[in-house]
C-alpha cells in the first residue's frame, strides 16, 4: 500500500517538473471527477469542453460564467434603477398634472 502510493506521489511529483504546473492544473477538475464519480467520459466531455472555450474565448470555464452572471446582475440592476427613475418621473409628472381641471 505504501509502495502504491510513492509511485504515484513520484509520478506526480515527476509529471509536475518535465510538464511545468499550468498543464497539471488543466487536469485537475478532470481527475477530482474521475476520482469522485469514475466516470471517465464525463470527467473527458469536461476537460474537451473546457480546453473549446478557452481557445474561443481565452478564459477558462469558470471564469466565463462568472463574468455572464455578473453581467447579468448588472442588467438587471440597470433595468431596476430605470423602472424606478420612469415610476419617479411618472409621479412628478402626475403632480403637476391637475386631472380634476382635465376631467371637467
């Protein structure tokens, strides 16, 4: 059992220095999956997927999701902010409005 687990503690140690870090980092989520659930073509779809957006977009997954819902939240913001600027200008207009005169 400890001989295993010094052959892979050396091949990854091995792997981290002729490969460099940024490789073994891509392969990460891959592996935590493939660990957690033993599904190898889910934690295959992932990495495919993942390496895709990165080279139409040059950021990884996670990070274009976060910059979308934050995008997102700041529509919805602005749409929050001008709904009550138009609601505001509505009830300033209807004051000066006298409807009584209009309505006789």
């Amino acid at each position: 059992m400890i001989s295993k687990s010094l052959k892979i503690l050396l091949l990854i140690t091995s792997l981290v220095f002729t490969t460099g870090f940024a490789p073994i980092i891509a392969f990460v989520g891959p592996a935590t999956t493939i660990i957690t659930s033993g599904n190898i073509y889910k934690a295959s779809a992932q990495l495919i997927i993942d390496q895709s957006i990165k080279k139409k977009t040059g950021k990884n997954s996670l990070t274009l999701v976060k910059e979308e819902i934050e995008k997102k939240e700041a529509e919805k913001n602005l749409q929050k902010e001008l709904r009550l600027l138009v609601e505001k200008r509505i009830k300033i207009t209807r004051q000066k409005l006298d409807f009584e005169k209009i309505n006789q």
